[in-house]
C-alpha cells in the first residue's frame, strides 16, 4: 500500500513563518491600491491566500497539541496501565 502524505503542520512550523506570511498578505493589500483591473485582483487574491495561510501557520505554532512521541516515560497511558 502507498503511504498518505502527512498534511499536517511539521514541528519547524514557527510563528517568523506565520507572520512573514501576514506580512506579504499586508504587502500585497497596499499594492492593490491604485491598480485597476487584473493586477488589483490578483493583489487582492494574494492578499487573502497570504493571509489565511499565515492565520493557520500561526495558529499551529501557537496551539500545537503533543504529539504520542513526546509525551515520554512520565505519561500514563490506559494500553500500559498494570493491572
């Protein structure tokens, strides 16, 4: 069987990443300004694709759940649990 790939967000996600996203979102918001036709849109386009990424990157940098590989020898788990 083939393997899925992983989308989930890599340990390396950082909140730079996230926010450098934001910012080229705000980048490309301003040079929509003045433009007419398909350059404000494809501006405006960016602008949204750049900043819904960024709220992701961000919010998965911030809000990252442990993963089972981190939790270590100090977690307790039912399936180790000695009965």
């Amino acid at each position: 069987m083939t393997r899925r790939p992983d989308i989930r967000p890599r340990r390396g996600t950082s909140l730079s990443t996230g926010l450098l996203c934001v910012l080229l979102g705000l980048v490309a918001l301003v040079l929509s300004r003045g433009r007419d036709g398909f350059d404000k849109g494809f501006f405006q386009g960016a602008c949204i694709a750049l900043m819904v990424l960024g709220a992701y990157l961000l919010g998965s940098a911030t809000f990252r759940k442990g993963a089972a590989d981190e939790l270590g020898d100090d977690a307790w788990l039912p399936s180790r649990d000695g009965r």
